[in-house]
C-alpha cells in the first residue's frame, strides 16, 4: 500500500506538470501561434492573459460546487479536460476555438489543483502530509524547469502540432494512473457551502490572503521581465538568456524540496525569513546585475528561493483553512494568480516610468509588505492565545 501511495503522490504531480505545461507552454510558442493563425502578437497574448483570469475568478466558486464530487471523478474529468484542450490546439485552424479551449481547462486548473493537494496529504500519515504535498507541488517547477522549454523546443524543431500532442500525452499519462491505482474517494460528509464560505470571515485569513498576494506580486514583479532584465542590464545575448531561464527552472526543483524540509522543521521561521531573503536577493540582482558572473551565480540562488514562494505561501495560506481545506486550496490558486496579475502590471508601470533598473525596487517593495502582514499575523495569534490563557 505504501508503495501505490507513493505511485500516486508521483502520478498527481504527473498531472501538475501537465497542467502547469499547458498553462505557461503556450508563453514559449506564441511567435508559431501568431503564424499559424495570421493574428498580431497582442491579440495571441489572450491565450495567456484570458486563462489566468479565469483561473483567478473562478477557482473558489467551482471548488465549492465540485465540494460533494467523489475526488477521483474530478481528479480525472480535469486532466482528461486538459488532455483534449491540448489536441484541439494541435489541430483547430480557427483562433477563436483555441481560446475557447484556454477557458474550459482554466476553469478545472483550481480544482484539480485543491482536490490533488488534500488527496496527497490524505494518502500519507498526517505527520508526513507536508512531504506528500512538497512532492506534488514539484509538479509546477518541474513543469517551469522542463515542460515550458521543452514545449518551445518541441515547437520550433518539430512543429507546434507535436508541441501541443506533448502536452497530451503527459495529461492521458496521469489520466490512466489516476484511473487504475487511485481507489475511489466519495465525499462521506459533505460540508455546506455555508461552512466552507464561513471560514472568510477570519480576520487571520484575509491576513494570510494579503501575504501571499504580496508574496507573488514581489515574486513576479520582476521575474515577469526576467529576460529583459538580463538582456538589457546584464547585456546577456540570447543563447546566455536560454541557459538563465533553464538554469533558473532547474534550481527551482532543488528549491521546492528546500523550503518543504524548512516548512517541515519551523513554519513560523521560514515564513519570516522568506521575504527578506527575497529582498536580500534582490538588492544583489541591482547592485551586480550589470556584472556576469555575479549575476550568473545570482541567478541560480534566486531561482530556488524563487520556488520557494509558492510552496511557502500555500502553507501560510492553509493554516487559516483547515476546516475546509479543498476551499483553502482554491482560494490560494486564485489569489496568487491575482498576485502574479498585480506584480506584473506593476513591474511593467516601474519599467515604463523610471527605467528597468529600477524594476528591482517594485519587487522589494512587495517583501517588505508581506514581511509586515506576516509580523501583524504572529502578533494578532499571540495575542488571542494569550486572552484565552486569561480566560
């Protein structure tokens, strides 16, 4: 038993990565997409924009109405979705379908997402539950060191057509594991949606909500320019930008399992570390970044912190969640994806205003914000526990 457990925490990163391949593979393909449709670049840029909104707008309604879904239903209706998304773009000829079909799996990227998480905790012993979910959010470093180059190779050395199928493949991969070895996973009690819902009336959590929107949006601020920066301050070519980007995913995969093992050992340490680490990272990356080597080796310490945002933010977030914890999942999905949305806009406001230099200080700004939310939230928590020690 321990043995298919451990398949299947494989199996639902599996089904991470494809997801995550099929999210952000497309940023690597849009000069083919933007051929093989005959449309401008700006309006190719909806493949990527229209998924994250929605991913953003819909994830806590659609986890609260899949709530009372036996799991192994939706784990596998949602990466069958994505599966048949991917072949439909290898094969349509009209723009129009293929956003349609960047909308449809949008809307099951949050609740694959949330189902697969708790479904991993559920599969270990409770004291390995961290571990078990550490190893399926390597699906999304593994999908941002791997798939999303892999994605851009297959495209521009074969075509955009094996591109896609890739893609596919790895969703009907996951499909068929989740199949034979998942057990069946019926809800035994459903929990109201009144329940679920009640938990956003926690002062802490809407803390907690701010922090990791905070969290991404400094994360994303800048890495949303990560290549301009490197090509226009470091004066990288584009062979040594590749290497950046692959190095960068890379050393995310070290980082995930990192910061897993911290959050393991001290949540309360890590989570406070975290953003002046970043900070500290980023006053390197502006006060060397027009130096080579520097910025090479800086790149390979700020890609595994990097991952460590997400991972970090989505167990700061799920602390406030327990009671409902597929819900605390979404909720996580959709507001980091409202982070990486504010970061960018932001990143790029910074660009246009005061150069890309000073992209840097946008991101700074954002650690230190969640680095004071995170303070406000230790001393909100001590000082409840100490009003019911008077009590």
């Amino acid at each position: 038993m321990k043995k298919v457990n451990s398949l299947l925490i494989i199996i639902l990163a599996l089904g991470v990565f494809g997801i995550i391949t099929t999210e952000m593979g497309i940023i690597g393909v849009l000069p083919q997409v933007t051929q093989k449709f005959n449309i401008s670049t700006s309006q190719a840029g909806w493949l990527v924009s229209i998924f994250s909104f929605v991913v953003a707008i819909s994830g806590p309604f659609l986890t609260l109405l899949a709530s009372g879904i036996n799991r192994k239903v939706i784990l596998l209706t949602a990466v069958l979705i994505f599966a048949i998304s991917n072949i439909v773009y290898a094969y349509t000829t009209m723009f129009d379908v293929m956003l349609i079909f960047r909308i449809i799996p949008a809307i099951f990227h949050p609740v694959f997402f949330s189902v697969a998480l708790v479904t991993a905790a559920k599969l270990v012993p409770p004291e390995k539950s961290s571990k078990a979910v550490t190893k399926v959010f390597a699906g999304i470093t593994v999908g941002f060191a791997f798939g999303v180059p892999l994605t851009s190779y297959l495209a521009d050395k074969i075509s955009l057509e094996v591109a896609f199928l890739f893609g596919a493949v790895v969703s009907i991969i996951a499909f068929v594991g989740i199949l034979v070895w998942l057990p069946s996973m019926p809800v035994k009690e459903k929990m109201s949606y009144g329940k679920q819902l009640g938990i956003l009336r926690k002062p802490q959590l809407w803390l907690n909500i701010m922090t990791v929107i905070f969290i991404f949006a400094a994360m994303f601020s800048v890495y949303s320019y990560f290549a301009e920066y490197l090509g226009q301050v470091t004066h990288m070519n584009g062979s040594w930008i590749s290497i950046m980007l692959m190095a960068f995913g890379i050393i995310m995969i070290f980082g995930n399992f990192l910061f897993g093992g911290l959050l393991y050992k001290n949540m309360t340490k890590t989570v406070i570390m975290f953003p002046l680490l970043y900070a500290v990272i980023y006053l390197f990356v502006y006060y060397l970044g027009s130096y080579l080597i520097p910025m090479v080796v800086i790149v390979f310490i700020w890609g595994a912190v990097h991952s460590g945002g997400l991972i970090i933010s989505q167990a700061w977030l799920t602390t406030e969640t327990k009671e409902a914890p597929e819900f605390g999942n979404s909720l996580f999905v959709s507001f980091s994806n409202l982070g990486i949305t504010v970061g960018a806009s932001i990143g790029g406001w910074t660009i246009s205003n005061f150069g890309i230099h000073q992209l840097i200080w946008s991101g700074i700004l954002f650690t230190l914000l969640a680095f004071l939310l995170i303070l406000i939230k230790i001393k909100m928590c001590k000082s409840n526990a100490e009003e019911v020690n008077v009590r």
